[in-house]
C-alpha cells in the first residue's frame, strides 16, 4: 500500500484516473493544462455548460475564431482548451513562440463524448493538490511511502537514430538528467518509482541504477503522413520490484 500518488508530468492522467488514488500530488509545466483541472474539480457545472455551448456552435469558422479569442475567468478557459483540444488536427497541444495555440482544425464534427463525465472527474480529484510547476519541485515533496509515475514529453521516431538531438526540442538531455538526479533522490528517501521512456541506450545508461528495465512495443499515431505510423519501443524503469 503507498502513500500519496505523485505525477509530475499530468498530461491526460491515465493513469491516475485508473486507479483513482485516495490522496494524489498532480503536476504539469502547462498553466492551461493544470487549470483545466482544477476548474473541473472546482466547478465542472459551469465548464460543462460552456463545453457544450462550443458543441451546438462547431463548425470551421467557429473554430478559428474560438482560437483567437482571449478570456479572464478561468473556467471560461479551461472550456475553450478543452473545445481546441478536442477539435484540432490528432488532438496536438502546440503554440507559437508567442505562447498562441496554433493548431489547425481537424476532422471531428463532436466534441462532447458519451463517456464524458465531469461530475465523476470532479469527484477523482477533490483529495488532489493540482499544480502547475517544474517537475523537480513535484518529486521533491515525494517522501517514504510515495508512489512516482513519471512519464516525461519524448518521441520514439528515433529510437535508434538521433535520440537526444531529435528530443532537444521537446525534453532537453539536461533536463532527463535533472529528473534522473530528483527520482534517485526521491528513491533515497523510501518513495517507489515508475518511469516510462523512450526505449534507447542513452535512457538505459541514465538509469543503469535501477534495477527493473522492462522493453514494450508501441504503435506510434502522432505523425502527419501515414509512413510515420509505425511500432517502436518504449521501456518502462522501476527503482522496485513490481
């Protein structure tokens, strides 16, 4: 039995929301990202009324002039992510150098899903602290008892050419190690850890310390034409026996 949950890199909380941990520290570099979910934790009503207002009014215009738009209540934003998210191309999250979501619209004409519950979403994270910050700062409240999930931003394209160059963009190399350096540490202090990576040499000599590397396949879908839709491998790396 573990402690607290601990995910320093949120995205959609897969994971989390599988298990549904009874007290969690959930975390993301993204501000728009962690407020999504913390105004659907707070008051998932009101966010759930403006979602389905962008579903009865989605067509391609309505899209690009939902893009440019720029609001102040945070539950106003946090619907508008969502609406982009789900309505553009392979549901990519990505911004210009000027910090605008700039991705184009994609084929889906609905928005709102029958398995779309956020009154039950709200329930899975009224015991979670919900943060947006770096990820060392998240791993280092993890203590004695604590469960890491990590999975870090990376690519497989490349497995086995150009990894680290390839990854520069998304994940610097020196920042692998810096999560590297704050899960030995959280290690140190009796927290378990769970790491899924890139399947490739350099990410094995990173963690040559921990003792379970386990290799598995994965089909890879984010990719423009169909050629760079292809199996590649990804590991997953404790610091415990499973």
């Amino acid at each position: 039995m573990f402690g607290r949950y601990v995910e320093p890199f949120l995205g959609g909380g897969a994971v989390f929301f599988h298990h549904l941990p009874k007290r969690s520290v959930l975390s993301d570099i993204n501000p728009k990202l962690i407020n999504v979910y913390v105004s659907i934790r707070d008051n998932w009503q009101y966010v759930w009324e403006i979602l389905s207002k962008h579903q009865d009014h989605h067509c391609k215009e309505y899209y690009y002039q939902e893009r440019e738009k720029v609001y102040t209540n945070a539950s106003d934003k946090a619907a508008q992510f969502l609406y982009l998210n789900r309505a553009c191309w392979n549901g990519l999250y990505r911004e210009n150098l000027a910090g605008v979501f700039n991705v184009p619209i994609g084929t889906k004409t609905k928005i709102i899903s029958e398995s779309d519950d956020f009154a039950q979403i709200s329930l899975a994270l009224k015991n979670s602290d919900i943060l947006s910050q770096d990820f060392s700062a998240t791993i280092s409240s993890a203590g004695d008892g604590d469960f890491i999930f990590v999975d870090p931003p990376y690519t497989t394209a490349h497995n086995f050419n150009g990894f680290v160059k390839y990854n520069q963009s998304i994940f610097k190399w020196e920042d692998q190690i810096r999560l590297r350096d704050s899960l030995v540490a959280a290690g140190n202090r009796g927290a378990k850890v769970l790491l899924t990576n890139a399947f490739h040499t350099s990410v094995s000599n990173l963690y040559e310390t921990f003792p379970i590397q386990i290799q598995l396949p994965r089909h890879s879908v984010i990719s423009g034409p169909s050629s760079g839709r292809k199996q590649t491998s990804e590991v997953i790396i404790t610091n415990y026996e499973p």
